[in-house]
C-alpha cells in the first residue's frame, strides 16, 4: 500500500534567498519525477498572508493562508540577512502547534 505523500510548506520571510528556496522546491519536484511516484507535495506561506519579495527582487505569493490545515508534515524556512522580521508571535504558534501534532 502507498504511503501518503509528505506535505513540505516553505514559509518565505521577505527578503528571502530565493535560490535556497527554487533548489530545495526543484529536488521535491526531481524526486517525484524520478521515481515516477507523489512522495511529496508542497505549498507556499508566509509570515503575514501576503506575497513575500525574495532579497533579488522578485515576489512570490502565498497559496495558503499560515495555519491553514492541513498542516504539513516539514517546514522549510526560507530567510535572508534580516529573518528576524518574519518570527512573529504566529509563526511561533504555528511552529509549536505542528511539532505538538507530531508527538
């Protein structure tokens, strides 16, 4: 029987690296690709809700709100030289409550 695929969500902090964040989002894709299978499946949040501008300029928008559910199984937690702008209170929330579901 096939497991479910794993939920990655890639939390983008403005001023964002964004070749960590289109290498890590690519080897998901690769590996999918590769075996031919849906091991993972991801989406895209942000502190805030809104669009997060990586520190070259470009945006990339949100698809789901932060504690939209379901919650994935792993954070990658993309950030630049400032991350602390994007820990907010919420994010901490968030980040608690999934690693409280995991137990």
């Amino acid at each position: 029987m096939a497991s479910a695929p794993t939920h990655v969500s890639f939390l983008l902090v403005s001023g964002f690296m964004m070749s960590a964040y289109v290498l890590a989002a690519d080897a998901l894709r690769l590996a999918n690709w590769r075996t031919g299978q849906r091991h993972f499946i991801w989406d895209v949040r942000t502190p805030d809700g809104k669009a997060a501008e990586a520190n070259n300029g470009m945006v990339v928008t949100s698809d789901v709100p932060l504690e939209a559910n379901p919650g994935p199984d792993a954070v990658f937690i993309c950030a630049g030289f400032s991350a602390e702008r994007g820990f907010t209170k919420a994010v901490f929330r968030w980040l608690r409550a999934i690693e409280q579901s995991r137990r």
